[in-house]
C-alpha cells in the first residue's frame, strides 16, 4: 500500500471516529490497528506522520507547553 493510501485511509478513519463511529480500524503496515475517541491522538499522530513522509508542509505543530500566570 502506498503512503498516500495509507493516509487516506487514516484521514478517512479519523473523519469517522469525528463524527461518531465508535471505533474504526486501518492496516499500519503489515497489521491491523484499532483507534477509538480514547487514542485518537495517536491516530492524528500517525496522519501527522504520513504527511511528512510524503512532504506535505501543512502538518500541525503543538506549541510546548507552557504555564500561564
């Protein structure tokens, strides 16, 4: 599978569990995955990844964090 496969397929998973599939699963090399609203930040992740592999510039960046006073 291809990485633009791969990332259209997670893209479209993570629009699914957005929108209210309880859980959703996606091949992550050669396995299986399963990604539900408890770890869909590590989904995200992996979207975040893909899009680097493949170039894309518009890949989200988290400011550290930071304590406010």
């Amino acid at each position: 599978m291809s990485l633009q496969a791969r990332l259209d397929e997670a893209e479209h998973a993570y629009h699914q569990i957005q929108t209210g599939t309880m859980a959703v699963s996606i091949q992550k090399g050669d396995r299986r995955v399963e990604y539900n609203r408890a770890n869909v930040h590590e989904l995200r992740a992996y979207i975040d990844d893909l899009k680097m592999q493949l170039g894309i510039t518009n890949v989200r960046r988290r400011r550290p964090a930071g304590v406010g006073f």
